[in-house]
C-alpha cells in the first residue's frame, strides 16, 4: 500500500513544525494526533498546497480531546 504525505493546519500552536506533516494512507478524512495529555483532531475538506514543489492534502484543526484513563 502506498501512503500519502499530509499537512495540518491549526490547533496548538507550540505543536512542531515536524509534527505538522504525516504520512496517512489514502482515502483518510480523519486524523486523530496524540499530543500531551489529549487528542488533536484534524479533517481534510479537500483543500490542497504546495509545498517543496509537491502538492499535498491539508487537515485542518477541528477539536481536542482528552485522553480517557
């Protein structure tokens, strides 16, 4: 299966640069980004950017939740 690089937009801002692209498979809406004590919740809504000559599919920040215990 190949996998498709992926940029998120939003949310925390002290979250990385580094973990602001990801590797998905293809078809993924959802992303569901463990970070500190919670979740980041991004969505893709179609929207693309180019990035380093290559075109890449934007998530954007929706929510966070926390972590059940």
């Amino acid at each position: 299966m190949s996998y498709v690089k992926v940029m998120l937009i939003g949310g925390p801002n002290h979250l990385p640069v580094e973990r602001r692209f990801l590797t998905v498979a293809p078809g993924c809406e959802k992303i569901k980004l463990p970070w500190g004590s919670g979740y980041e919740h991004f969505l893709h809504r179609g929207e693309r950017t180019r990035v380093d000559g290559q075109e890449l599919p934007v998530f954007t920040w929706i929510m966070r939740t926390a972590i059940a215990e």
